[in-house]
C-alpha cells in the first residue's frame, strides 16, 4: 500500500531531473486489512518541498471494497512520506 502511495506521488510529483526514490516515512498508519484482489482508492497531496529537490506528501488509501454501500470507505493506510533525488555514486 505504501507502494502505490509513493507512485501516485511520483507521477503528481512530473518529470524531474534525476529520479525520485522513497527518503523517509513519517507517522504512517494502517487501518483496514486488504485482501488480495480488494480495491483501493489513493489520494496523495504535496506537502511542501525541502531542500536537495526532496519532497514530502501525504497520503491515504482508502478500501473500495468488501464494505455496505451506504458506508464511507475505511482508511486502509494513511501516513507522511519524503520522495528525493536518487544520488548518483561515482
């Protein structure tokens, strides 16, 4: 689940220079069990830029299925997480 966090952010983070890697996770929370073959729906936000072209997003996924339709889904993960540059070694 974080997985699918860290590639929505990727794609509303666009084209950058040098590709993005997960830096740092921060207060992540999980909620709802998934099973194999369930649906998830993810909305991530950007946070704020931080220095070196890192960025911080926050992020939530909630359970599209295996719930009453009158329900509000259920959070299936939420939590803070840093996208930087891949750093390159000589």
């Amino acid at each position: 689940m974080l997985e699918a966090m860290v590639q929505a952010a990727r794609r509303l983070a666009g084209k950058t220079p040098t590709p993005l890697v997960l830096g740092q996770v921060r207060a992540l929370k999980y909620g709802a069990f998934v099973r194999p073959g369930s649906t998830l729906r993810v909305t991530v936000d950007l946070h704020k830029q931080l220095d070196g072209g890192a960025i911080e997003f926050k992020g939530e996924a909630h359970l599209l299925t295996g719930f009453s339709s009158d329900a509000e889904p259920k959070v299936a993960v939420s939590g803070r997480f840093v996208l930087r540059p891949v750093r390159q070694r000589a």
